[in-house]
C-alpha cells in the first residue's frame, strides 16, 4: 500500500489541483458577474498568479489553456473597471486604492515617523509571479509584508516618473 501510494502521489496531488483549479475557476467567474473594487481585483489577481504558478508544477493536466482564457476575461473586465473608475481615483473621490504616487507617503513616511531604519528598493517592471517566487526564495531571511498599488497612467515610463 505504501509503495502504491508513493508510485501514484503525483497522480493524486495532479487530481487535487484539477478539482481545486475547477472549483476556483467556477468562483472567479461568479466574482466576474458582481461588482467588484480595487480590493477584489487585487484579490483575484493573486488567486490567478498563484494557479499561473501552481499549473506550471502540472502540464500534464491541460489547464493551461483554460486558466489563459480566464485571465483574458478578467483582463478585459478589469480594464473597463479602470475606465469608470480612474478618474474618481486621480481626483481623489470614494473610496480609491493607493496609487504609485501614495507609496511614499503611505509606506515609507510612516515608517521615519517612528525612528526606524528605512530602505526603499524600486525594481521596475517586475511581474507579481516573478515577486511570488523570489519572496519564496528570500522568505528564509526576511519577511514580507505585500501591499499592492495602482499606478498612474499611462504607464510608460516617460509619462509615469515625471
């Protein structure tokens, strides 16, 4: 029994993600059919970076395709969110998220406030995936703690740092 289930472990954790991906992908197209806030977008952004990362472990299941065509849809979803929204956020009205501009004010000055030692790293142009897997690979000497922002637009860079 042992050795069966060691010979066909990949077989069963291949199988849990299949029904977990099945069961998330059901929720994340519910999700779609509400209005969502910032706070939401960000929320399914991470669920659909970590299955990104988690359907990398397992070609052999064929979701990849699926899970494509899901962040298409939120992709789409998520830019009309931002065209009905983004100029309440630039004007500062209701309820809006930080925006690149804020992260100074909001993170770092808080932290001067205290007397604490502050260093303030900007690494352009990475990916939420690409931070997931170097948080795992830095996670043994330092912790974390994720924020996440919207930037300014458009986000080219001549427009966005000046």
């Amino acid at each position: 029994m042992a050795c069966k289930k060691f010979l066909e472990a990949k077989k069963i954790t291949s199988e849990h993600v299949s029904r977990d991906y099945a069961q998330e992908f059901q929720q994340i197209s519910l999700a779609l059919m509400n209005p969502l806030d910032h706070e939401d977008w960000c929320d399914l952004y991470v669920k659909l970076t970590n299955w990104d990362l988690e359907l990398d472990e397992h070609p052999e299941l064929g979701l990849r395709q699926t899970l494509l065509d899901q962040k298409r849809e939120c992709n789409a979803e998520f830019g009309k969110f931002v065209e009905r929204n983004y100029k309440d956020w630039i004007e500062q009205t209701g309820n809006r998220p930080a925006l690149s501009t804020d992260i100074i004010e909001k993170f770092v000055v808080p932290e001067f406030d205290k007397n604490a030692a502050v260093f303030l790293f900007v690494v352009d142009c990475m990916r939420l995936d690409q931070w997931i897997m170097m948080e795992q690979l830095l996670g043994e000497y330092f912790s974390f703690q994720r924020s996440y922002h919207y930037s300014i637009l458009p986000t080219a860079t001549p427009y966005s740092r000046n």
